[in-house]
C-alpha cells in the first residue's frame, strides 16, 4: 500500500501533463516524467517536512515540492494527500483558488 493517495484533480493533471509531453517529446519522455513524478511523491510520502508552505500562492494549509518544472501541491497527512501537479509557469494563485 501506498504512503500516498491522489486527488482526482492531480490524477487529471497527470495524465493531461502525460498527454501534452507524449504529444510534444515523445512518449519516452511523458514516461520518464510521469515515472520522475511518482518517485517524488513517494519522497514526499516518507519525508513530508521537505515541502514549504506558499502563502504568496494560496492560504489553503497545503505543501509545495518541485519536480523538473512541475508545483506538487500536497496536504500533509497519512496518507499524503497529492492535490495538484501544475506546470509552473501556469496561472497558480487561479488554479488553487479555484480547486482547494
């Protein structure tokens, strides 16, 4: 079992992020992604203190972590909740406005 569980909103993002880089790299690339992604957050699941809060993006009590150039927003809680996986270059304040 897993130490950490996904919210439909960062399991859509994963797949969306998946489907744009297989589109765009290649699917080799979307693979070593997505698979770079579940190994963070399995990092997160185990080590949950090396995320920092972001009261500039939102005031929700949520955690950020980055991976290559992707916001892992997650709640730390057992087990870890991951509540978005958003591009860092995307509008963040908007999207977690919106979803948390």
């Amino acid at each position: 079992m897993s130490a950490f569980v996904l919210s439909p909103d960062s399991d859509e993002d994963i797949w969306t992020i998946w489907q744009y880089l297989a589109q765009d790299a290649g699917i080799s690339v979307a693979n070593y992604i997505e698979a770079e992604l579940y190994e963070a957050f399995e990092t997160l699941a185990r080590s949950p203190g090396i995320g920092h809060r972001r009261a500039d993006l939102t005031a929700a009590p949520v955690f950020f972590f980055v991976a290559h150039q992707y916001m892992i927003v997650y709640r730390k809680s057992f087990p870890l909740e991951i509540a978005a996986v958003i591009h860092g270059k995307r509008n963040l304040p908007r999207i977690l406005g919106e979803r948390l």
